[in-house]
C-alpha cells in the first residue's frame, strides 16, 4: 500500500477490516504536505489517472465529468432517461444540459460509474478519491414536474445512492467526493438546506468506513458557510482562490482535527502561482490546524475549460499540478507570535492584506 494512503486511511487494523481511520502510526514523520485533485474531466480517465500520480499527487479524483455534461451523466447513472433535456445557464457554471424528470420519477441506480473508475484506477495500482454530484445540487439543477419538488424527489433518490455508497464500499474505497456546486448560490432558500442536511446524514450513515470530502461550486460557500461546517463529512475542500473572503472563518471555526483541503492552484487560469505567496497561506493555516489533516490541491476541477487555451492541454495540466506539489514540498513550521492576517487575490494571487480587514 502506498504510504499516502497509509497516511490518510488507517489505524493498525488488518486491511479489509471494517473500523478505518486516521492514525500517524504508519506515517510517524511527514515529509511534506498530502496533495490532491479535484477531478480531471476533459481529458481520458487513465490518462490523467497516470498524470497525476506521475507528478505526486497523493488524493487522486476520478469520474468527475465535465460541468456541462455531469447533470446528465448522473440522471443516467440513476436511471433518468435524458432524451428530454434543455439547455439551462446556471449562474456560477454558465450553460449545461439540463434533464427533465418525469412526474412521480422513479429511480435505481443504472451504472455506477464511480465505481467503474475506481476499479479501473486499482489496476494500475493506483488507488482513487471517486467523484459524484450530490443528491440535493442533481435535482436542484433538473427540471421538475408540476407538482414535484425537491424533498419529495430526493427520498426516492437517497435509496439509489446508499445503493452506489455500498458498492463503493465494497470495491474497497477509502474517499468519496460529494461536489455541491448550488452552495455557491446566495440565495438558497430554507428547505433546500433542509433537504441537504438530511441528504448528507443519510450518505454519511451509508459511507460507513468511507471519508466524506464535501465540495461546493466556484466561489465558496459565502453566506452558508456556517450551515457547511456542521455537515457530517470527513473533509472539506476550500477554494481560497475564488472563495478567498470563505478563509477567515475557516481558520476561525473548522476544527484542527479535521481533513481541510485548501484551494490554492487557480484551475481556471493558465497564469503562474505564485508558489512563495500559497505557501504563506499553509504557514497562517497551519498555525491552527494539524499538518497531518491538510491537503494542498487546485481551487476546483483542473480541466481544459476556463481560460485554459494551450495548444497541448496537457502541458498546463501538468504544470497545475507540479505546482501544486511545490507549494507542499516541504514541511511547514509555524511562526509563533504572528498575527493573523486575511488573505485576497489579485493578479499575481495571494497576496497579504493588512491585519484584521479585506481588500477587494
């Protein structure tokens, strides 16, 4: 077993054993930082699945498809026929195919391809952080029935993903990415985050010895950041590019002992990080939470899309990802006595901001 994945899953436990959880026994003298990815879509699966680990990325992300097409890909994998779809425009994720459900829509879990990623990944020897679209975000960006509403949709959904959780169980994953991308949306009304905290008990009772990694869209969490933290997962994804005003709150309120992953690589831009500048950001983070518990990965999903116009995607692609193994490439100690300080963007990324305030 590699010794990252010693790092993040396991006690002393035999392999296969159902209790799995973190212990630095195996691991007694980190190195560096753990890495990862958010996804790899537009590109071929064992493709980027190579790509990645060849660079030293640690939490690989599979079956992550592209945004315009993921909508749909889901509504198929739970036994949605998708030959009535339209064109919708999300506000945080601009076009994607939109399925419309039936009245009364049932669903079953027709293929999991999470599962089929995971497994494909394990013969290479490589093991991997499968990807889906959570039940609450699927259904508020599908078009609904008159008469249908999410809450009535997601109880004959959630039986369909327990079924997709107990598979993954089996094929013997240790990670499951649940993305949330309609968190990016200020205005959620009540019931939505009803139907999300109910969501998530659920899927977190059914994980069983799976990590949860919660995910939310471009931008961060912004007004329901609160709401975020008291969910039941393993680990949280921070996107400090896009979502930099989410960090104060962060380091003020997650827990220390809990897996944080922190945004730090703009997966949107083929511009340079500013490698000094992200490290200084794992310095302040690491002041209050646990170098064992922190991953360093790329703001969202590294894809082709999105400003990254290169004629070999490739190059960009790997070069995200190098940088993302230089800003963990050496362990960071923290400063006692420093001030806490807030951190922005602009365009040369992460730059301090005077103590106590923003500057946009």
């Amino acid at each position: 077993m590699p010794v990252w994945q010693k790092a993040a899953c396991h006690d002393g436990t035999a392999e296969g054993a159902p209790a799995r959880r973190y212990s630095t026994d195996h691991f007694p003298n980190i190195a560096r930082l753990l890495t990862a990815t958010l996804g790899f879509p537009d590109a071929d699966e064992m493709r980027g699945v190579r790509c990645q680990h060849a660079a030293g990325i640690s939490h690989i992300a599979t079956a992550n498809s592209p945004w315009r097409d993921r909508v749909v890909q889901t509504a198929r994998m739970f036994g949605v026929g998708t030959d009535n779809t339209v064109t919708a425009c999300d506000p945080m994720h601009r076009n994607y195919r939109k399925p419309i459900l039936r009245p009364g829509q049932a669903f079953h879990l027709a293929r999991n391809w999470p599962r089929d990623a995971f497994l494909a990944a394990e013969q290479l020897g490589i093991s991997t952080r499968p990807v889906l679209l959570g039940p609450v975000s699927f259904l508020a960006l599908c078009g609904m029935a008159k008469g249908d509403n999410v809450g009535q949709s997601l109880m004959r959904l959630l039986p369909a993903y327990i079924q997709c959780f107990e598979q993954l169980n089996n094929a013997g994953c240790f990670w499951i990415q649940i993305d949330e991308p309609i968190l990016a949306h200020p205005g959620l009304p009540a019931a939505t985050l009803t139907h999300m905290d109910v969501a998530w008990h659920v899927l977190s009772e059914a994980s069983r010895a799976t990590s949860l990694v919660l995910v939310g869209g471009s931008g961060g969490f912004g007004r329901h950041l609160p709401f975020v933290l008291q969910l039941p997962f393993g680990g949280l994804h921070v996107d400090v590019v896009h979502g930099y005003r989410d960090f104060p709150y962060v380091l003020q309120h997650y827990p220390a002992y809990r897996w944080l992953s922190l945004g730090l690589v703009d997966s949107c831009s083929a511009a340079p990080t500013h490698i000094g500048m992200a490290q200084g950001i794992v310095e302040q983070t690491l002041r209050s939470h646990r170098p064992d518990r922190l991953m360093i990965a790329p703001s969202g999903a590294l894809s082709d899309r999105d400003g990254l116009a290169d004629p070999d995607i490739m190059s960009v692609l790997r070069r995200k990802m190098s940088e993302i193994v230089a800003v963990a490439s050496r362990r960071m100690l923290a400063r006692r006595g420093a001030s806490t300080r807030d951190f922005c963007e602009n365009d040369i990324r992460f730059v301090p901001c005077a103590d106590d305030s923003v500057r946009h």
